[in-house]
C-alpha cells in the first residue's frame, strides 16, 4: 500500500495475471491521524471485483475509493501529494506573512480556518508548527521520494507544474541540513532559512 510508479503497478498486475492472480495498487492518504482512527482514504487501483472483494479488509483502515485500472491507485495519490505540496508551502508562506506583519499567527490562523484559506492541513498542521512540533504524521524523506515521481510522471505527460517543482526543491533542501526524519510541516523550517526569521509564537498580549 505504498506509492510507487504507476508502470510499476501495471507491470505487478499483468506478472499476477499471467499467474491466474490479481494485483491490487491502493495506496493511502489521511497521515497518523487517519491511520490511528481508522479514516484513511484508500485510492484503490486494479480490477474491480477484485477491489470489491478487498473491502471488507481495506474498511478496517478507510474508506475504499476506486480509481480505475492497474496503476490508478497510484497516479491518484501522486495528485493527492502534488495538492498537499502546494498547499502546504501557501500555509507556511502565510504564517511567516503573518508573524512578519505583527500579527499573532495563532489568532490569525483561528480566523481564516472557516474561510477560502481553510483546509485539513491548516487543521492538522497549524497548531504543531506554532508549537514547533515536527514530529512526523509523513516523513519528508518519504515526501521528497514521492514528489520525485510525481515530476517523473509529468516528463512522461509533458505536464508543467511549476507548484510541484518548487514545493520538491524546497523539501530537498530540508533533506540536505539533515532534517529529512522530521514530518512534513517541517517546511516551514526551509521558507524561514530564505528570509533569515523565526516564526516563534508568543500570543498577542
């Protein structure tokens, strides 16, 4: 149930065909929250009957959501991972936006969460980067491979994702100062490397 290349879904499934078996590709997105409470989304790729027959299993962790053929489950969660790249990087843009204009970023935070700007990662990520916690829900080493496949399969697409590049560049260099076990909301380390501040939190008096 880890995110691997599509081709390599594919080339799994027709090895299990040729053996009168099935292949399934599912990998999972929800992070330690969603695995610790059961509520993982899980993008299912390969014959349906087959998918259907799993459910039972696969409902134990998530909920089942079927792509398509062999190699859907993964280029599915390669879209999950593009979104959650780009959208991280516009969280931490913005608290560091905020702490430099002045304002407490938590108060800031609570506003905008039921607004346009408010997301699961806001949810889920806010709170532990105020709090410096960068214990990992997903690793950044397990991100920056992910994000390398993600450009990979865009070469082969002919796709420009400029978002994606970045995001990619920006966990590299994480990697690169030793910080590739730390979770993924660790970027906010990376954007305030660039600007030379630290967003340390201190409520508004």
């Amino acid at each position: 149930m880890t995110t691997s290349e599509p081709s390599l879904a594919v080339e799994i499934s027709s090895a299990a065909e040729s053996k009168s078996c099935s292949a399934v590709d599912a990998p999972v997105t929800g992070g330690d929250v969603g695995a610790k409470n059961g509520t993982l989304a899980i993008l299912a790729g390969g014959d349906e009957n087959t998918v259907r027959k799993l459910t039972p299993l696969f409902s134990l962790m998530g909920k089942v959501n079927y792509m398509g053929g062999a190699g859907k489950g993964q280029f599915a969660k390669l879209a999950n991972q593009t979104i959650i790249a780009s959208t991280m990087v516009g969280l931490v843009e913005g608290m560091i936006f905020a702490h430099k204009s002045g304002l407490d970023v938590g108060l800031f935070l609570d506003a905008i969460k039921v607004g346009a700007a408010g997301s699961k990662l806001l949810d889920v990520h806010g709170g532990r980067i105020l709090k410096r916690d960068f214990e990992p829900g997903f690793y950044v080493n397990h991100f920056v491979k992910d994000l390398g496949i993600c450009l990979k399969e865009c070469e082969k697409m002919g796709l420009a994702l400029p978002g994606l590049a970045l995001a990619q560049q920006l966990y590299l260099s994480l990697k690169a100062h030793g910080e590739g076990n730390l979770g993924t909301q660790a970027l906010i380390v990376a954007v305030e490397r660039l600007n030379n501040v630290s967003l340390e939190y201190a409520p508004a008096k």
